[in-house]
C-alpha cells in the first residue's frame, strides 16, 4: 500500500515577494502609460497651436541643425579665435560626439519608439521637415546640441547663455515640426548634459597627465 504524499503548505513569503514583483510592475507599467499620454498630449497641444510668425523660423532652425552643423561652425568660428576659445571648441565637438554615439548607436535602437503621426496630429506643412527613418527616442538633434552647449560653456562661460539658449530653440523645433515627442527631447536633453560631463572629465584628465 503507497503511503499517503505529504501535502506541502504554500510558502506564504515566496507568495507574499511574487505578488509584491508583480504589484511593482504593473505600478510601473501604469505610470509609464501616464506619462506616455502626457507626452502626447503635449505633442498634440503643440500641433494645434498656430503660430504662422515662428513655423518657417523653427522649421529652418531644425534643418539647419541636422548633422550637428550648427556646432560645428560654432567650433569652427571658435578655434579661429585660438586660446580657451579653441580648447572649449575641441571639447564640445567631443561632446557631441559621445551625445550622438550614445543617442543614434545605443538609445534609438535599444528603445526603437515610433515616430510621432504627424499627419494625424495635423502639423501644418509650413513646420514640414524630413521625417527621419530612425526611432524617436531619444532625440539625437537635442543631446548633441545640449552637449555641445553644455561643454562649451563650461570651458568658456561667456558662451553659456547664448548656446544654451541656441541648444533649447533645437530642442523644440524637433517638436514644433512634429518629428519628437517632447519626451524624446527631454531625454536628449539629459543625454546630452551626460556626453558633456563625459568629455570634459576625460578633458581634465588629459590636462592632469601633461
């Protein structure tokens, strides 16, 4: 006769953590959905509003700021002046160069976001540019921009205020023209302070071993 299997009692910790793992998550999945539907409320916002005098300005602005080429003359221009001018040149374009490694090599393909509809949110085609075949997030445009700004103005405070105000008017008009979520450019944004911390504590150890 088979003697009778011992009924082994739930254990209730191992219950307790599932649930607990399981109540974690969905409270993540939930406030990620949140902030998902704010970030296109805002999008849309944005599209709704006219504003006919800014549409060609921001329009023009985000085209120009394609391939860093703004930064880039930024650079150049300072250079040609020489001294800390040139050292903060070099460094902002090492910064952008660690924004856009980090946004188009590892941020867009390791998050592959949509791009926005544009059409369906309505964007008036005088903001049109390019769509870009690449994910959304996070915004390479804003990260190389911010960085460069933020390097710069580090090494040569003067800059400070008119880049970081120059890298913000990029930033926006990837939204104003409808091709990021102001989520995307929020992340550049933070991408990029990060680059610029980068190359300038590789900077200073560059300077330190002279």
């Amino acid at each position: 006769m088979n003697e009778p299997t011992p009924h082994t009692a739930p254990d209730a910790t191992s219950g307790a953590a599932s649930d607990a793992t399981g109540g974690t998550g969905s409270a993540v999945r939930a406030v990620l959905s949140d902030l998902r539907a704010v970030d296109g409320a805002l999008y849309a916002a944005v599209a709704a509003t006219p504003t006919p005098t800014l549409d060609r300005t921001l329009r023009r602005l985000s085209h120009t700021a394609d391939h860093s080429k703004i930064s880039l003359s930024v650079a150049a221009a300072l250079a040609l002046i020489g001294g800390r001018a040139r050292t903060a040149a070099i460094v902002g374009i090492g910064a952008v160069a660690v924004a856009s490694a980090s946004a188009n090599l590892l941020g867009k393909r390791l998050v592959r976001r949509a791009r926005p509809d544009r059409e369906a949110a309505r964007v008036t085609v005088d903001r049109h540019v390019p769509m870009p075949t690449s994910a959304s997030f996070p915004s390479g445009h804003t990260a190389s921009a911010v960085a460069f700004a933020t390097a710069v103005g580090v090494v040569l405070p003067p800059a400070a205020i008119p880049l970081g105000a120059l890298a913000s008017a990029v930033g926006y008009s990837r939204v104003h023209t409808g091709v990021h979520y102001p989520g995307d450019v929020a992340a550049g944004a933070v991408l990029g302070l990060a680059s610029a911390a980068t190359a300038l504590a590789v900077a200073t150890a560059a300077q330190a071993r002279r």
